[in-house]
C-alpha cells in the first residue's frame, strides 16, 4: 500500500469516528454477531423529535458516508446494517477505544 493510500484511509478511519452517531454504530458493530436475532439501539434515551432527527440524519449523511469507506453494508430496503469489506482496517481503533472506554467522557460511546 501506497503512503497516498495510507493517508486516504487514515482519514476516512478518522472522518467516520468524528462524529458520535457514526462511533456508536461502528462501535456496536465490533461486538455485534451477525447471527443474533436482536436488533443493535444505537441511542435508546431520546425524545420522539431527537430519534426523528437522528434518523433522517443517519439515512441521508452517516450511513451513507460510513458505506462509501467501505466501512459497513447497508441494506436499505430491510434498513439492516453489517460490517462492510473494509471493517477490519477500523476494527484497531474501536479496539482501542473499548479497551479504554472507562477512560473516555460518558457520551463518547
């Protein structure tokens, strides 16, 4: 891999984590098992209006941002989310976050 190509994805590791909504579904993407039947909440404490806002957000800006780095696959008709191909080269960093979670603000994760 080029340095070019480094640099690239490196900022793409760091413009998905850069915002909460994007950290909190990738991060509950790395201990999430394709194979359970439950549903991943990405933020359960909102007023009707927030979760609105946070939807429309997620389906216009970060779920497709997340896709196009490869990060996630989206499935819009079934509104399902997984790992995406390039998941692996994020894994690291989300590693390192939930091995120091108790060392971050409470809202960060």
């Amino acid at each position: 891999m080029t340095s070019k190509q480094q640099s690239r994805i490196s900022d793409e590791i760091l413009d998905a984590l850069g915002h909460i909504q994007r950290r909190k579904l990738l991060y509950a993407l790395l201990s999430h098992n394709p194979q359970d039947d439950t549903p991943v909440v990405v933020d359960g404490d909102e007023s009707v209006e927030e979760e609105l806002s946070r939807l429309v957000e997620m389906h216009h800006v970060h779920l497709p941002k997340l896709e196009d780095y490869g990060f996630i696959r989206w499935d819009r008709d079934s509104n399902e989310v997984s790992k995406g191909p390039n998941f692996e080269e994020i894994r690291p960093l989300l590693q390192l976050l939930n091995d120091h979670k108790d060392e971050l603000p409470d809202d960060w994760l």
